[in-house]
C-alpha cells in the first residue's frame, strides 16, 4: 500500500465524530482545488502554520460584498487553490431547507467550485468553501437562477439570523422568522453594497432564551418578551408536582427574583417582580407560558472583542410590538444606521461608538427616552452632563 | 445577467406541511429522548424532530446524503440549527427510530438536546483564513471525538456550549460560551518596512492597535512596534498585511469558561481566561483535549441540576474553580485592560480555595 | 524650639482603665437602649458606652462641656467615632441613666446605634473650604433636624450611613454610602486667561481635566475649554485658581443611594446617582431634606430586617426603586464616563416598574 | 430687640439637633475671627457661594503639611478671616481622649485660633478651624508642648486612622489601634514632609465590618479577618433560638454563601464555604466569633472619584499575620510606596497608577504572588500580555 501523503490528517479520520477530513478527501475525489486544499492542510499541521495570504478583494458584479478573497502562499506547491475565495449565500431564514433546493446548491457548486461547503457560517450563511476567481461571476449567475442570493461580508449588512421560533417553538413571542426575512429583503441593498463603518449584524431570537446569541453576537439585538402574566395551567402544575421535577428546588429556588410561591399544590407568581427570565417556563412547558401581551426588548451594540473589548448588546428599547410591516423597528434600524454612519470612524462598530460618544448622545440623537430598564444601575461616578437647556431652564 | 437582490429564498417555501399547519400555534415540547424532540401544536398535531451532529465542513456529496434521508424520512424537509446541526422534521412518529437506524449505521451522531453538549460553533482555521493562531476542524474533531458520549446522552447539569475560534477576531460564539478554546499568538508582529508603504495606510494601522503599540512615519511611510505595549490580538495585521504575526512556536490554545447567552435564570455572560496558553500539536491536540475534558468532568460532578458553568463557578466562587480543576492561577488572569479595575476583589469577601 | 516629629498622643494613655485591662478580651456585647452599648469582657467586667451626637463643627466651650459631662460619669474617659460622635465610656452601669439625663437636659441627642441613622458625615462647605458647590454644616443641621426620630430609635431595617460632600472631590464617605449628598457645579469654570499666566501651570492643568475638555498653549500660556466636553469637576480649579467654577444660580446638590462599606451579606458597593439636581435653597435646603427623607421612608417601609438601601435596591431592582420614590429617571442617570458600559444592561432580565 | 446681623443662619439655630451655628456664635463671644467667619457665612448663605480664595502654602517650621491655607475673598468685609488657616492634629489613635489632654487641646487653640474645631475631619485629624498665619508656628509650639503633633496634608501620607478595635471590640481580629499607632510613629517624616506624587492613606479595621471605612478611603486598606472555623457556643445558640431572633431567615437566609444549616437544634456552619463576611456573627454576637487563626486582608487603590473616578482598595494580600514590630507589613507598604513614587505622575494615586500600568506590572514589581483572591473573576477579553521569559520558555 502506498504511504499516504496526509498522515497527520488520516489521524483525524478516526474516532466517533463526523470527521471534515473525509468531506474533504470526498470532495477531494472530484476536484482538484479540494485535494489542494488537503495537501496545504496537511502542510499547515507540519508547519503549525495557516497558509494563506492575506485577503485580496474579489467579487462578483454590482456587489460589493458576499465574496471573501483567498490565495495561497504556496502556489508553487498547490497550484489549484492559488486563488480560493468562499461565497456566503444567504440562507433560508431559520436554516429551513427543501431539499431540490439543496441540492440545486449543491449542483451549482459542483460546477463552480472546491465541492465543500460550511453548513453554516457562524454568521448563518451557506459557505460555500473555495473557487478561483473566474468562476465567482459564473457560479453568483447560476445560484441566481436556482432562486440564490448572496449574504454579507465587509462594512455593510451581514446576514440577519433567527431562531426557528413559531416555526417550531412554543415560546415564541414574536415572528423571528418573518421579521428576519422582511428585513432582510427590505435591507438587500445594504446587505450587498458596503457603505457603513464597519460590519453591522442583526439577529432576532423569539423569546430570552436566545437560541441564535442575538444578544452576543449582533449590533442590532432582538429578542421577544412580553408583559403581563405567565399564564398557567393548573392542571399540569398537578401533573409535573407528581413527576421527577421538584417543583420548589428545580423551579422556584432557581427563579433569580424569588417570585414564585408552591405549597405543594398551589403555584404562584408574583408576575410583578418576574423578569420574565424563561427558567419556570423551560422547566415546565406544559404549565406554564409567556404572557399574552407579546413584543420584543430591542438591543444594541453586541460584538466580539476586535478593537474595543466584546460587548453584550444593551437595552434601548424595553418593550415593542412586532408587525408587519414592521414600519417602528425598520425606522429604528434606520435611524440608527444613519447616525452611526455620520459618526462612526472607519471599523468602529455601533456599540464601540456609543461606548466613545456617551448613551446620552446617543439616545438624543435617534429620539429615544431614557428609562431605567436601560441600566444594570445609575452611574456612581459624579461626571454628569448637563444639556445647555437644562442649564437655561434652572435658571429663575 | 444574473438578477440581484432577490434574497435569500422565500423560508415559506422551505416549512414542511406540518410546520405550515400550525406555524405559531406550538403548546409545548418533549424531549423523547437524546436527540428526537417531539412538538405539540394546538391542532394537537405532533411534529418530531431528530437533530444529528455535523462536521460543519462538509462536502456536497454528505449533503446530498443528508438530501436522501430526508426525502425517505421526511418528505424532503429539514433544517440546520444555529450551532449547524442538522434537524430532521417528520410528522409521522413511525419513521422517527427507522431514521435514527440509519442514520447511526451512517455514523451520524443522533443527539445534542437536552443537558448535553451540542456541536461545537466554530471557525475556519487553517482550512481557509489567513490570521489564524490554530486549526478549527481539527481541534474540534479531536475534542467530539472524546467527548462524544455527551452529544448523545443528557447527564449534565445542564447544557454545555462549546466555542472555537482561531483568532482572536472570535467569529462564532466564543466570548460568551460555558467553554471557549481561543487561538492565540504571542509574538509581535514581524513589520516588514520594505512592503509597508506599498500595502498598507499608515493611519489606520495605527489606529488599528487597541494598546496604542504602534507608532507611524507618516514620511516615511512605516510603522513600528513598541513591544512592551504589543499583546499579539493581530488586529495590525487585518488592516496591514505586512505585518504578519503567525509563529508556529509560540502560537497556540488558550481556554475560555463560564460564559453564557441565554437569558435563563442569570443574565448573559463572557467567557472568562481558566487557562492561558496551550501548545498546538495537531493533529489531536491532546493537551487541549484533556484540558476540556477535565473542565467538563469537573463541572459534571460538582454542579447542581440545571447550573450552567458559569452559574456554578460564581456560586461556588473562582478561587474554588482553580481548586478543583487544578488550574494553576497567573498573572495573565487578572485583567489588564481598559476595564480591568471592574474584575478586581473589592471587597474582604473570599475563600481560600 | 519645639519638638517635631513626636507623633500623637500614645493612645494607651488615654485609655480608661476597664479598656486597659480588658484590652482585647472581649467576649460579646449588647445594645441596651438606644444609644448605649454594654461590652462584657473574658473577665466578666462590663464596660458601658453611652453614645450622643455632635455638629462635629464645636467650639472650644463645648469641648469643655463634653469634658465635664466625661469627668463628672467616667473619670475622664471618652472617645469620638469613626463618624464623629461622642462616646462615654463608663465602668460604672450606675451612671448611665443620669448621664443620659444630663445628656438628654442639655439638648445632646443619644442614639446612633442598631438600626439608626448615625451622625452625617460631612465636609467643610462655606465655612472653609474654597471650592464646595454648596454648605456642609447647614444641609446636614436642617437635614438631622428632620430625621432627628431615627437616630435616637432603631426602628429601620438596617442603619442607614448618610454623607455629605460639598464638591466632587467628595471628602469623606460619600461615595460609598447609603445615601449621599452631593455638591455639583453645574457650568463650565470660567478661565480668566489674564491671570492664568501669573497663577497656573498650564501642562498640570490641562492634564487635571478628567475628559481631556482643556487645551493649552504652551506660548501664550493660556488655556480653553471645550464646553462640550466639560463636566464641571472643578478637578481643574484646584489645580489652577484662574479657574473659578462656583455659579450661584447652577450650583446645587445631587442625591446618590445606594452605597455601603462593611462586608457584612454583601460586598462594598457605590453609591449611585438617584436625583441628578436639587437647588441649593439656603438656610434649610427643603428640597434637599424632602428628598432624602423620602428616600429614607420608601426604604424602611419596603426593605426586609437587615436590608441595607442597597441590599434593598439590588433585589427590587433599579426600576422598581425609581417607581417606588417617584423619583424621575433622565438620561443623565445613565453613565458616560470611561467604564460606562459596565452599567448598561446587557439582559433582557429586567422589570416593567 | 436689634435685628439679627445673621437671620439665615439663625434659622440654623432651631432645631432638636446640635446646631454649629450656636457653637460658632459661642466661640464669637471670644474670638473675632469666629464672629467674621459666622458674618462672612452669612454673606454666603445670602450670596449661595463660597467666599474663600484659592488656598495658599503656609506651615510651620520643618514641615511641609498639616496646615491648610485660607484667605477670604472679602478681607473689606471681615478683616478677621482675611487668613484662616487650618491646623490638623493628628488624633489619638482610637480618637480615645482623656479630658485633661483634651482640655489643653482646647487651650492652645483658644491662645492661638478661632476656637472653632472639627471633632474630627474626616480623615481622622482633630481640625483647628481657622487662624492667621503669624500665628500658626507658635500654635505649633504649643502644640507641641501639650504633646500633640500636627496630621499630613498634601503629597504626604495622611493622617492613619483605626476602629475601636481590641479597645472594645470583641470582634478585632487585629489590634487595630496599635498598628496604627506604630506606623504612625514609624512614618513620621512621610506624614511631615510630602515627597510622594500625590497623597497616601491608611486605615485599619480590625475586622470586615471595616467601622474606619478602610476599603473604601484608602490607598492601603488593613482589615482584620481569620482562617478556619467561625467559634460556635451551642449553648448561646440555643438561647438566640428561643429569643426574637429567626436563626433561619434572619441568619442563615442571608448569609451570601449559604453555608450554614439550622434545623432548630444545631447550627451547622460549612466553613470551607464562608467568605467571613461577619453576618451571622454580627447577629448572633454572643454564641459566634471569629476563627482562631487571625490576621489581616491587605488591600491597595481606594479614593474618592478626583481625577479617574472613584476606586474601592483591592485585595493584594488575603492574609497576613500582623505581629509587632509588623515587618512585614512595614515592608510592604515601603515597597508599595517606592514603586508609587517612582512611577507615578503628579496627583496620580496609588490606584490610578495600577490601573495604568497593570496588576500584572505592579505585583511583579513589588514581588507580590498572583491569586485568584486578587478578582472577582478572571478577565474576559483576550488581550493577555506574556513576559518575555514565558515565550522562551515555551520554545523547545
Ligand atoms: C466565515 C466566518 C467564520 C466561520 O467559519 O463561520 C468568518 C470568517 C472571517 N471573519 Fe468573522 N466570520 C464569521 C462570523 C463572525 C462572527 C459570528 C457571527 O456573526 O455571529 C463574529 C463575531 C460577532 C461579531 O461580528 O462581532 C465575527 C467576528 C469577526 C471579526 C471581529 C469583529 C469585531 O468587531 O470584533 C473580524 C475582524 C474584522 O472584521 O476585521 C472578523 C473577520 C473575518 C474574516 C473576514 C477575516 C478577515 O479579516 O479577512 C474571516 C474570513 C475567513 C475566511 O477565510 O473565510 N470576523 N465573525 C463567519 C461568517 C460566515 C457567515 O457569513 O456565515
Ligand atoms: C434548534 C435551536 C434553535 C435554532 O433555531 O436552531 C434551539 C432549540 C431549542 N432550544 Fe435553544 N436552541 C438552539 C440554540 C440555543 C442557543 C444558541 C447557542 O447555543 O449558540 C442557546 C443559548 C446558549 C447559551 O445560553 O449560551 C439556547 C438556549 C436555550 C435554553 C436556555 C438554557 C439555559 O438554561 O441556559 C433553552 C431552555 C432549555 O433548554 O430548557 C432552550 C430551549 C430550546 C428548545 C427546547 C425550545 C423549544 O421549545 O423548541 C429547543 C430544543 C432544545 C434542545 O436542543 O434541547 N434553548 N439554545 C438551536 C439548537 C442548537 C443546537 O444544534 O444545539
Ligand atoms: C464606634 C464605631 C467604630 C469606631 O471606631 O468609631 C463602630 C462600632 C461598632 N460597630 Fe460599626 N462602628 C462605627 C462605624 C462603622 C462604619 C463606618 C461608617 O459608618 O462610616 C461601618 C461601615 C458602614 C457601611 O457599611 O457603610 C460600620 C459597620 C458596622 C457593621 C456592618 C453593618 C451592616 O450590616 O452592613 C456592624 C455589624 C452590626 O451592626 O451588626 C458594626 C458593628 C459595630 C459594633 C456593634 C461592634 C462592637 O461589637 O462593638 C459597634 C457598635 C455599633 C453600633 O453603633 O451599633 N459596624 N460601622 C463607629 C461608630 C460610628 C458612629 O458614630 O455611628
Ligand atoms: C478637612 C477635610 C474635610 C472635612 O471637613 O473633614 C478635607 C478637606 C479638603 N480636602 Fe479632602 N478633606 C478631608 C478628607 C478627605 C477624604 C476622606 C478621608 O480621608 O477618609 C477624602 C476621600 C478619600 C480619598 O482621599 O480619596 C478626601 C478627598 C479629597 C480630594 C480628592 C482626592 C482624590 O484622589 O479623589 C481632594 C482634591 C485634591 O486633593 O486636590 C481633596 C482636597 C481637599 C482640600 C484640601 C481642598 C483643596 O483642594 O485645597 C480641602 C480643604 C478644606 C479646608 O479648607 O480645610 N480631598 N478628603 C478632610 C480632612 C480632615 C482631616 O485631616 O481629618
Ligand atoms: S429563542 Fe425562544 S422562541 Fe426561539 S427557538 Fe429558542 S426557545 Fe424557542
Ligand atoms: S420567568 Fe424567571 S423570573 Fe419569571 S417567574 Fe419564571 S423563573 Fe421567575
Ligand atoms: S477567528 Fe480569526 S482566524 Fe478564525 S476565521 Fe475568524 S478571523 Fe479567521
Ligand atoms: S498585534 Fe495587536 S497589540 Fe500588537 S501591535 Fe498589532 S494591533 Fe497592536
Ligand atoms: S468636598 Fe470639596 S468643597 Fe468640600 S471640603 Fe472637600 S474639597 Fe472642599
Ligand atoms: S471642570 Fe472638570 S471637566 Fe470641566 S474643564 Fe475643569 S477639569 Fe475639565
Ligand atoms: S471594624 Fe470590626 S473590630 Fe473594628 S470596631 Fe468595627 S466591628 Fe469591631
Ligand atoms: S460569616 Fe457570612 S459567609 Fe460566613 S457563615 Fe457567617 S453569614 Fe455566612
């Protein structure tokens, strides 16, 4: 048998787990720009070392984004993938798929490209994984015809993200999945033409569970909630009490405002101090349910840690109704888009422009009231601005 | 030519019948068992679901695989979830164990639900970035491959998500995950003077460095590093190309605990330094492995029902973390940037370990 | 000439003799009564405190007041507190009462233990200092007046530590107490670059200013500030005389609650910002006193036993506080300096009101 | 009747507490400077502003602190308070009096000064309010002579000051009093003559109740705590229980750790667990106190918010044993000190400093271990330096 020219790689074909090394000898066996990428792969494990260049700007006609550019540093020895750029094809909202459009996808990529792909992105785009620049063009046409569009990349829109929501969940508080895709379809244009700062990312999850890390992950956050009283079903709190769950030590010791109350019989909550955490209602879905007056809390600022430190979105707006058209949020987002692209500098993401400029600028400048729901806590330190009005005003 | 802008297609489109039926009209769930969900709709219609893990990368041919299955089991339905694994949507509970058969004869990992580890969210690596500090696929590979059992059974606390990134960028979920394993450099940059001018904006290299290490020659069209002030994030070299920062020797695997999203029972949270710097030695990383595994193990026998990693690291305290895990504490856990103060003990309130 | 550098008084000689001998042998204590505590040493013995408050702003005469009230009932002895009280210190439980009852007679009110608001601490204001935004002495008197009630009981949740600061640089406890009252400019310093040459160091000055609002010129030797970015610290002033902030018409105090020291149940907190601007109404402050007494009565008819404000506040919430006082919240309530984000709520856990 | 010159601060003389304005007009009886400062207190109650000049240096032979210059901006008006300068004494440690040095503090300042005082300031110094220059060194001999000696002001240490302690305290878990009191002694000259950048306080209290406000002003904060066991006397225990006290709700529901467990009989305290916050012992003084193994928590950083905002001291010893002569601890602070000095810019505190330079830098330089006492929690942004050795060492 002849000695395989991967060893380091075969390593990883063993074991239990999927292994990415037989998608690639896989895709390896009909393309050559795959079996490249295994043999530079194969180097990197030698050499502990990413071999590729730094990014070039490549893409296809019209867009500015949806391309990220790619190329070796060993051409010599990998000719097929001096050039390997990925395509992000904005997927179906809530990563719903049929598969004749699946494998529509695949076909196409067969054509124009490496045969890998990421399904998905962590931003949620089908990634589709390495082709030469010739085919970008080509491969956009024929996705397009196959009913494909691509998703976002640079300073501009990246692709909006939800949670399966309605679509599956009962706890879905608003239409993550409609809201995600009206956005997306009102926003193409900025999805495909950088002309921001910097990158701007919206995710929307159905209830504060979260299940797409819109509050970690997205400038713009947003995440349904709701008002008034969990409602409850008494005749299943009976049922769970008769269960494995311990109604007092799983649910209420674990209520983070201590609001719930169970004799062994009777549950009750004290709606008024719930901060509508999610526990009980995870732990008991068949009793309990958000309550009836649904919207979304609107959060801003969330990113990784390039440059400034990460940071975790923040409140701006508590509570608002979801629907269609969706006018409020859309102007939100756009008023909001609007400023930080006439302050912000070049890679300052929205949050870190606030962080610079102060929430009060913020708030004032796209017209939102200050409430307490905004803060952890008032400030301690004693630096307070005063509006020159304010000043004016004091005056007698 | 081609038309733009036509977005993504319709999802609509993409629901299977069931999903369409009763789209917003959910009661409650259960989880049957590790990896099958089975949804109730008002209707009192049941949807199931069965969620297998994925390599992420993939080729179009294991798609295509995935395409056969669901058209015999499903109808042609499914759906990848937000950490991309794949869910398949039957409405007939008769095909639920015949899909999980195949798909375990397949060797597709049936699980992920429930207090279990999912898949692991992460990067490109050495597969297809270009400021990577380690692979993605591999390390991810070789930790699944040992921790395994938890994907398909649910006997943790509660669930554990774990997050890879290659470099300090952290595309993915790293910064806020119960695990985070974080690509690290940890040399300067190698400023190369001679392409500076020619590929590189003098301004926003400088203003690229979060520490304020890099000074410019706005004649001379160079930069240079202070050394002192350099902590390796690799931010020059996304805006600078000639100032690459890749060093096989140094670079390597710091790991990252104790973060969370969801909003359940405590508020989101980062990821915070357990263990600074690990060594890259592919192809399975072992250091990396044992490493986890340990946090894992640790955190499995020690955490109340339902406490994600983070929640039962701050009820028992950090101190105690250490302890138990047998992490050794260093300086580089104590924070040093622009908020440090924040994450400093003010207060006589500790353990001793 | 006279001797330097002898130090202190030796507190060992000013110790009554009970402490002497008892010193460091206590076994336990009790409050007795508003205002006096009984410490019973290993050796059984008891020594008695009677507790009475004082303006801390005395004369000379009242000192010697103090001294006979000390030499009449306990030989002499006696100690001021931490928070400028006056403390007896009797061996002899026989005198309590007609202490007390000559303390009572000459208008000195005993209290200030247990669950009480103790002495104010406090500043120099107008009497002394040459930047405050406003008095010490006077809000303090007409604010104690007022609450009078709560220092000679223990009928609050917890004690409830107030302080007063006449300008930011917040001599004293302010910044970490229950409730605090603070002087604040509310207009930017008025230069008089004539004089800055003569009586200001321009470098020192320019980097005095927290927000980087002064510009200097190192050749004319003036400076300016830049309104926008200027706070009204007064940081500046004290550096530089030239740079009078003091407005008679914008000058006036905030409120801030909150606070605490000990690491009893929880850690040492700030205070943080509840009424951004009360006028400054001499002689009696109404607003001010009105203000804090709300506050104080919110809190002891909601907190639980042993509730600091804080305690209290953390478990019902930001939100909820400002529902319950009635108190409005502003923009200026939220942060904006360096570590502001820390304070942004980064959660959707939150209450309606 | 003649009208009041002073109806403003009249209103000040009603009242049920002590009124300062019947103690300035008292000192007015015999002194001019306190009857201008209680006219030119009047202008400003009428005025609403301040009518001090900036302060000027004035002291007294050999020192360069403990005296604090004052001018009125209206020497026309009150030639009496044209200087008004302020002495502070440094106090007894324990602010412990006797009345006969008391008496001759009161002499001196009725020869020299105003005879108004603060009993205390807030740093702890007994504050002579208010004298002219000509006579602040005669003051000072007197002073002298009577056994006292002047506090710090300025770049100098500062006036330490300490709880009650082991004089009355049955919770002391040092000798608070006589660790002031010695570093007090030993310090003379920082406190006298300042050389450091800026100022430099201390403050001990001898448990976490923390009476002296040590952790939050002061840049080195000395608070007493213990390891091992909280003394349980089950005897006391069963008395508390049959007393007002709910042991389970009042005690064990909050106590932060939840470590202790009452079921009506015994009381059991899971000690691996406590974070000696001193609750239960607070509530319970006669059946709990602290452990036998006692010692202090040193914490460095703490002040007010001028100029970076507001710092509380942070742990950098968990525990030290503190025995005369206090070695140690001297050594440390002289360590701590010198760094300060050499690093820090003008009106820069030891904090401040910190905060610029890094933990990382400033327990290196003063040769202090890393513990994870040190935080709250281990950083969460990536941006970790290592030291040059660490990166050769990893080369193999
Ligand atoms: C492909 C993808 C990783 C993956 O394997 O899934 C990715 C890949 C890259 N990211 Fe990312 N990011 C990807 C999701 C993310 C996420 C996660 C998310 O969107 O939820 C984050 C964190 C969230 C955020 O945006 O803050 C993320 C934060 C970054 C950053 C840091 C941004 C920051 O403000 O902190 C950079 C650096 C930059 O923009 O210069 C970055 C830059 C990059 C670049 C473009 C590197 C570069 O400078 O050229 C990488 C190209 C890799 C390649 O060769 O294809 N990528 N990146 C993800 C996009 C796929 C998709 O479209 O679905
Ligand atoms: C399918 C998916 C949404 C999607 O649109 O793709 C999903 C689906 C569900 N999530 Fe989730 N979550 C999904 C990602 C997430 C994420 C995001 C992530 O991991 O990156 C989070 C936040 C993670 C975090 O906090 O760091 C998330 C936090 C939750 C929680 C909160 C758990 C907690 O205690 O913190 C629940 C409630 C629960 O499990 O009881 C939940 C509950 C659920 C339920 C039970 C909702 C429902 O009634 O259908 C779904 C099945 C859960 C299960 O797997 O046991 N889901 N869920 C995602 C599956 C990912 C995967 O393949 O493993
Ligand atoms: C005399 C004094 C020390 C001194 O050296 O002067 C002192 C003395 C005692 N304190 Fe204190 N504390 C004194 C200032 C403080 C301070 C500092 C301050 O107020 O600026 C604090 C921190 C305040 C804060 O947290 O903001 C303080 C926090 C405590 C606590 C913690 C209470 C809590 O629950 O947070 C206790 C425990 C208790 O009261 O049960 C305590 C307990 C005690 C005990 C019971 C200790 C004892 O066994 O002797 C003493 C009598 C307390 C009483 O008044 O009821 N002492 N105590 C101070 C009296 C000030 C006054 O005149 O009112
Ligand atoms: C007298 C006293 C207030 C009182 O009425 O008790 C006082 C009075 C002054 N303080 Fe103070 N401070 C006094 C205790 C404090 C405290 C409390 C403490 O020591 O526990 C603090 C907060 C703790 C701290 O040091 O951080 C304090 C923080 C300041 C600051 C802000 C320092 C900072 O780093 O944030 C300044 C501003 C400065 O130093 O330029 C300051 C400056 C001043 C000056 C010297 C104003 C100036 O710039 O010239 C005041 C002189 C007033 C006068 O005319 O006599 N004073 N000062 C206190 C000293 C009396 C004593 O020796 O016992
Ligand atoms: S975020 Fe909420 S609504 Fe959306 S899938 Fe998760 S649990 Fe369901
Ligand atoms: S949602 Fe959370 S806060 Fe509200 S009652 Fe349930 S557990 Fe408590
Ligand atoms: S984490 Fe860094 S190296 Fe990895 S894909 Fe993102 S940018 Fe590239
Ligand atoms: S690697 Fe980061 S810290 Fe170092 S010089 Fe480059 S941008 Fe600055
Ligand atoms: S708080 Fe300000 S005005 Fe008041 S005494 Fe201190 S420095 Fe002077
Ligand atoms: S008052 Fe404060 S913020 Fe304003 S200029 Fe002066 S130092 Fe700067
Ligand atoms: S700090 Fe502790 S030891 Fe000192 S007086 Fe207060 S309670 Fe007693
Ligand atoms: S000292 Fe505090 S933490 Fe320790 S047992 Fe007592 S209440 Fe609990």
């Amino acid at each position: 048998m002849a000695k395989s020219k991967t060893p380091l790689l075969d390593e990883l074909e063993k074991g239990k787990w999927p292994s990415f090394v037989k998608d690639i000898k896989q895709a390896a066996q009909k393309s050559p720009m795959a079996e490249d990428l295994l043999q530079q792969l194969e180097l990197s494990y030698k050499d502990k070392i990413g071999h590729w260049k730094h990014g070039g700007i490549v893409g296809v006609k019209g867009y500015g984004s949806g391309v990220i550019g790619r190329y070796s540093d060993r051409p010599d020895l990998f000719p097929n993938v001096q050039a390997f750029h990925t395509l992000r094809v904005n997927h179906p909202t809530g990563w719903f798929y049929k598969t004749d459009a699946l494998r529509k996808l695949c076909d196409v990529w067969d054509k124009h490209g490496s045969g890998l792909t990421n399904m998905h992105g962590s931003t949620g785009d089908a990634i589709l994984l390495g082709t030469k620049t010739e085919h970008l063009q080509p491969c956009f046409d024929d996705l397009s015809a196959a009913g494909f569009d691509l998703g976002g990349s640079g300073s501009a829109l990246r692709t909006p993200s939800a949670c399966v929501g309605p679509g599956r969940c009962e706890w879905a508080c608003i239409d993550s999945l409609d809201v995600c895709y009206n956005l997306t379809m009102e926003f193409q244009d900025k999805i495909h033409r950088p002309m921001f700062p910097y990158k701007f990312k919206i995710k929307v999850s159905a209830c504060p569970n979260d299940c797409v890390a819109s509050i970690a992950r997205s400038d713009f956050s947003i995440i349904g909630t709701w008002k008034g009283k969990i409602l409850i079903n008494p005749a299943e709190v009976t049922i769970y009490a008769g269960s494995d769950l311990d109604i007092q030590k799983e649910v209420c010791d674990l209520c983070p405002t201590k609001c719930m109350e169970w004799d062994g019989k009777t549950l009750k909550i004290h709606d008024g101090d719930c901060n509508r955490c999610m526990h009980c209602i995870n732990l008991m879905p068949k009793a309990l349910r958000p309550g009836k007056e649904k919207g979304a809390t609107i959060l801003v600022g969330g990113k990784a840690p390039i440059v400034q430190g990460a940071l975790l979105s923040w409140v701006v707006v508590p509570f608002m109704k979801l629907e269609p058209p969706y006018a409020e949020l859309k102007d939100l987002i756009e008023r909001i888009q609007d400023w930080w692209d006439e302050n912000g500098k070049s890679r300052e993401r929205l949050g870190e422009l606030i962080k610079r400029v102060g929430m009060r600028v913020f708030l004032k400048a796209v017209g939102l009231p200050a409430v307490p729901q905004m803060v952890k806590a008032p400030r301690s330190n004693p630096y307070v601005f005063f509006w020159p009005e304010e000043i004016q005003k004091e005056v007698k | 030519m081609a038309k733009t802008d036509i977005g993504p297609p319709d999802y609509k489109t993409m629901l299977p019948p069931v999903i369409s039926r009763n789209y917003g009209k959910w009661l409650y769930h259960e989880i049957l068992k590790p990896g099958v969900l089975m949804h109730i709709a008002e209707s009192g219609e049941a949807l199931y679901t069965v969620r297998a893990g994925s390599p992420r990368l993939i080729s179009t041919d294991h798609i295509r695989e995935i395409c056969d299955l669901a058209e015999k089991y499903c109808d042609g339905y499914l759906r990848f979830t937000s950490r991309h694994n794949i869910e398949f949507l039957l409405d007939d509970k008769n095909k639920v164990d015949p899909l999980i058969a195949e798909l375990t004869s397949l060797n597709y990992p049936v699980g992920g639900t429930g207090h279990a580890i999912s898949n692991i969210v992460h990067t490109q690596g050495w597969v297809h970035c270009h400021t990577p500090a380690t692979d993605a696929s591999g390390p991810v590979k070789a930790l699944m491959d040992e921790i395994y059992d938890y994907f398909v059974t649910m006997k943790l606390p509660n669930h554990v998500r774990i997050a890879l990134a290659c470099c300090l960028n952290m595309c993915g979920a790293v910064h806020c995950s119960d695990i985070a394993i974080l690509g690290i450099h940890r040399t300067v940059p190698k400023t190369d003077n001679t392409r500076v001018p020619n590929v590189c904006e003098i301004p926003s290299t400088v203003a690229s460095c979060p520490t304020g290490a890099i000074r410019g020659d706005m004649k001379a069209k160079t930069v240079t590093v202070n050394d002192e002030k350099c902590m390796y994030c690799g931010n020059c070299y996304t805006v600078c190309p000639a100032m690459p920062i890749a060093d096989p020797d140094n670079d390597g695997i710091s790991i990252w605990v104790g973060g969370k999203v969801s909003n359940a029972r405590s508020a989101p949270k980062f990821s915070k330094l357990a263990i600074p710097f690990l060594p890259n030695n592919p192809p399975r990383w072992p250091e990396v492995v044992e490493a986890v595994k340990n946090i894992i193990e640790v955190y499995a026998s020690h955490a109340r029902k339902h406490e994600r990693v983070g929640e039962w690291i701050e009820r028992v305290g950090w101190e105690r973390f250490f302890t138990l895990t047998g992490i050794p504490f260093t300086d580089k856990h104590i924070d040093d940037y622009d908020m440090a103060t924040e994450t400093f003990r003010t207060s006589t309130q500790f353990k001793w370990g």
